[in-house]
C-alpha cells in the first residue's frame, strides 16, 4: 500500500516525534477512505504512542487520528478507554472536545450495530414463522390426503353410494322409479332363492362352519380396517417426529444467538457507563465555553438513545450564554453566516457549531424542560425556556407521541398563554401555539382546553397600560387562525367564540380594543353565509312558485355584535324586508 510505504518513510526522516504526528493527523481523513487493516493498525499504533506524549497539542492531534479511525471500527479504540479516562483532566478545550466525539461516535456505533441486530433478529423469526407455516400446510394436506384415500377404501365416496344414486333417482320421473324399485325387490329374491336354501334345511355341521368363516372374515376385515389407517397414523408421527426435532434443532440455534446478541449487549452496557463517565468529566457546566458549545451539538445524538441523558443536557443549555444557546438551536444557518458556522480548530479539523434540534428527540427534551420548569415552580417563562421548547417544534409530531405531546401541553398552556402579554416572548409563544392549533390530531384536544385561557389573556391584554404593538400582534394572531387556508371550520367557530365570549364578559376592553373591527369581518362573513343558504332555498322555492321571491340587499354594520348567527340571519332579514 502507498500510504503504509508514505507513513513508514515519514517516520525514518521525520525526527522530532510531536511533528511526526501532527503529518499523520493530516494524511489519516485523506488514506482512511477506503481503510484496510494493515493500516488501520498502523495508525492506530502511532496514535497511542501519541497519547502519551508530553505536549497537550500532540495529544489533541493523537486523538484527532483516534476519532476519524473510530468511524471506521470502534472495538479497537474501546479497549484504550483507560488511556482515554486519563485525558479527561485536560483543560484545553480543543482535547475535550476531540474526546466529546470520540465518545459519541462510539456510542453511536453501539447503538447503530444493535438496531441492525435486532433488525436481523426479525427478519429471522418472520424466516422461521414462515417455514413453519409451509410445514404446518404441508402436513395438514397430507392428513387431508391420507383420510380421503381410506374413507374411499371405505367406500363412502363410491359412485354407487346412496347419495349418488339418490341424485341420479331425482332425475327420474316418479313412476319410472317406482316400477325400478319393483323390479329390483322381485330380483334380489330370486337370487337370493337360488344362491342360499333355506336355513332350516341345512345340516347343524354346515351351519357351524358357516359360523365360523363368517365370524374369521369379519375378524380379518376389522383387523385390516383397523391397520391400514394405523400404519399411516404411524408413518405421519414418524414425520411428525422428524419435522419437530428438525425444528427444536432449529429453535436451540436462535436460542444460541440470542444469548450471544444478550452477552454482547451486557458488555456494551458496561462500555457504555465507562464512556458516559468520561463524557460527564469533560463536557459540564464548568468546562471552557467552546467545549460546552461542541458537546451541545455532538452530543445532541445521543438523546433518541438515552432518554435519562436529556436532563444533564438540558441543564448545561439552560446554563450557557444566551449567544451559544441561540447558535446551538439554530436549525440553518442564516444567509451570509454560511463561512461563519464551524469553528476552525487551532489543531484539528473544523467545527460545526448549529443544528443541534435536527438530531435530538425533540419528545425527550420537551418533557425534560416541563419538568424542570414544574419542579422549580417557575412563575412565567424565560427568553432560554420558550426558546428551547420552540426549538423542540422543529421536527415534525409522530402519531405515537401524540397523547404525550398533549400532555405536556396541557401542562404548560399556562405558561404559553401569559407569554402572549409578554412582548419579548409574545413573537415565539405565538409560533409555539399556531403549531398546536394546526396539528390536526391535535387540533380538537387544544380547542377545548384553551378557551377559558384565551380569554383571560384577553382580558389580561387589552387595558390601556399593556403595550400596542403586544395587542397589534395578538390580534394578527387571532386573524390568522381565522383565516388560514389549511385551517378549519372547527378554527374559525373557535376565534369567533373568544371573542364574543371577551366582548360579553369585558364590555369596556372590548369597545377600546382593536378586536371589533376583526369581529365585525367574521360575522359579516358568517352573515354572508346564511345569506347564501336562505338565497339556495328562496331559489328553490321560486322554481316551484314564479310568483314567490325574495331579493336580499346587503345591509353594512360599523359594529354588529350579536350572541349568536340565529339572531343574525332573523335581524338582517327583517331589515332587508322592510328596506324592499
């Protein structure tokens, strides 16, 4: 190999040793690409030497090599875990990021071979399923084959047999059957005449030995009756036999695999305490900040596998400066910040340093942040608290965590809700209930639960001492939810409701807010619908009637509010009648 004859020339000229490893950490992402084992091993026998030597950058270097081989096998580089643990007391940030990902690849690997494994587990037992269905058939034709065979032997299936002959007799007329049945009776006692005398004229010798070899072929019958079935009732336990030891040979083989796959996963289960321990010493909340903002984002991974990992997670993004914390939830760069999103390391490769939402379970997180939030009886959110759960709306909701979502929800709504007031908060709080709404399966559950909320904050909201551009923003809100093309009679009845519920229950906001002009368009539209409705049947009624018809003018409101669209459609009527 070029590159073995490349390393081994670089180490006879190249002297001082720190050099010779940094040369190496350069070349290992370029000959790494299609690694064999020869040289993997060559460079994985460097980088250990490199690990112990005595300057902090070659060590950084040493294990940059460390984690560009883990991607390619990972067995080799836990075996060196001790070394690895000795590392940890490093301060320079660069080192512990390079061990951060070190230990993630690795458990990442972990996690990627047993969901192959358990992929390849079921793929097998559907294998198995499969051929003891084709057996189970196969058996179940030649039992159904095998009956057949003797009732025929029997004779119960003979054409001649009495529900044959009773077909072919239906056929007949009555008189023709009635004069063959006549014919057949005379018949048989003729023969019958001729063939046997009468039994009283027979000798008492003749009819003992008639006895007798009638009660020898009536035993032989029945023996060889009862034998013909029994020789294949034995030759199908035979089979029987053979095909269940075939398949307890079978079933001992998977048992044998699951034990080894079990044995594996327990050693990978102690592996994967040994590389969280070190993770927990080189990534916390009194590491350098740079190394909090790689793990954040390197580490991010790791929660679809370890739910339990999402707590000391959270607490280290709750912890960082708001900065960081909005460069790691940031799901795309933004336009003209492309060049400025990875970190150039002084020693290593480049950092990416956004995206950390794309590869969390967005589930775990949320529910982790209600409980840190009810646990500390937080009284109104934060900029990092609602930042973070929007963050968690990024991906999309999976009908499996539904009934969770909501829960959690249920749970914070409040939260969200007094947000709305907020005008830092009331932008983002916004965005995180517009998802809620729109969720279909969601949609209904939300609806019910948050009207009483609404419009409280309504209340809360509309006074002359709360800020315009909070109030021009809710009611943009409300508009939008209203008048969504992908949104929802159910949506649109909701917005009506609240607000006619805010204008009964506070007259007096409700006359100086800006929700009556919003209100006034809503009960138009609605108007305009039970317009069109009476139009439908007044047209249907015209049809039937020439001489009947009603002309309905539009009629404006600079403020109609009414209870509800029965008392609508009864005033606009009246008015329109009278006006023709």
């Amino acid at each position: 190999n070029a590159y073995i004859r490349l390393i081994e020339g670089m180490k006879a000229c190249i002297k001082p040793f720190d050099v010779f490893i940094y040369c190496l950490s350069i070349l290992v992402p370029i000959g790494a690409a299609p690694v064999e084992e020869n040289l993997y091993s060559i460079y994985f026998h460097h980088a250990l030497s490199g690990l112990q030597a005595s300057s902090p950058i070659t060590r950084t270097k040493a294990l940059s090599i460390f984690e560009v081989l883990t991607h390619f096998n990972f067995r080799p580089v836990i075996q060196k875990l001790p070394i690895l643990n000795t590392l940890t007391s490093e301060y320079y940030w660069e080192s512990r990021a390079q061990i951060i990902i070190i230990c993630t690849t690795i458990l990442d690997s972990i996690n990627k071979e047993k969901d192959k494994k358990r992929e390849l587990e079921m793929d097998t037992i559907k294998e198995e399923e499969e051929k003891k269905g084709g057996e189970s058939q196969r058996e179940g034709k030649n039992e159904e084959k095998s009956s057949l065979e003797h009732k025929k032997e029997e004779g119960t299936l003979s054409k001649d047999s009495k529900e044959v002959k009773d077909m072919k007799e239906a056929k007949e007329p009555k008189e023709i059957q009635e004069a063959k049945e006549e014919k057949e009776v005379k018949g048989a006692k003729e023969l019958q005449e001729v063939k046997e005398p009468k039994e009283t004229k027979a000798p008492k010798e003749a009819r003992d030995i008639k006895e007798d070899s009638e009660k020898k072929e009536h035993k032989e019958t029945k023996e060889a009756k009862s034998n013909a079935p029994g020789d294949n009732v034995a030759v199908r336990e035979e089979g029987k036999g053979d095909v269940s030891k075939e398949s307890q040979h079978e079933e001992s083989k998977i048992e044998e695999k699951e034990e080894e796959v079990k044995e594996e996963e327990e050693n990978f289960e102690d592996v994967e305490k040994y590389l969280f321990n070190i993770l927990y010493q080189v990534f916390n909340q009194y590491t350098p900040i740079l190394t909090q903002k790689l793990g954040l984002i390197y580490t991010a991974k790791l929660i679809p596998y370890y739910r339990e990992y999402s707590k000391p997670y959270l607490q280290i993004l709750l912890h960082v400066s708001e900065k960081v914390r909005g460069s790691v939830l940031e799901v795309e760069p933004l336009p003209g910040s492309e060049k400025d999103i990875y970190i150039g390391g002084t020693h290593t490769q480049p950092y990416k340093t956004y995206g950390a939402p794309k590869d969390w379970n967005s589930l775990f997180v949320a529910s982790e942040l209600e409980s840190f939030i009810l646990s500390n009886n937080i009284e109104a959110l934060e900029q990092s608290h609602i930042k973070i759960f929007q963050a968690c709306l990024e991906q999309e909701f999976f009908a499996q965590d539904v009934a969770e979502w909501l829960n959690i929800f249920q749970k914070l709504k409040r939260y969200f809700f007094i947000a709305l007031v907020d005008k830092e908060l009331c932008p983002t709080s916004i965005g995180i209930l517009t998802k809620f709404y729109l969720e279909k399966e969601m949609q209904k559950f939300v609806i019910e639960n948050t009207k009483e909320e609404f419009v409280n904050v309504l209340k809360l909201l509309f006074n002359p001492d709360n800020d315009r551009e909070c109030q021009d923003r809710n009611k943009d809100f409300l508009e939008s939810l209203h008048n969504r093309e992908d949104g929802s009679p159910a949506l649109k009845e909701f917005v009506y409701t609240i607000i006619k519920t805010f204008a009964s229950k506070a007259p007096k906001a409700y006359e100086t807010s800006n929700l009556i002009e919003l209100m006034n368009g809503i009960v138009n539209e609605r108007r305009g619908a039970i317009f069109s409705q009476e139009e439908k049947k007044a047209g249907k009624k015209a049809d039937q009637n020439p001489f009947l018809s009603f002309h309905f003018n539009p009629v404006s409101y600079t403020h109609l509010t009414l209870p509800t669209s029965d008392l609508v459609q009864i005033s606009v009527v009246a008015v329109s009648l009278k006006k023709k």
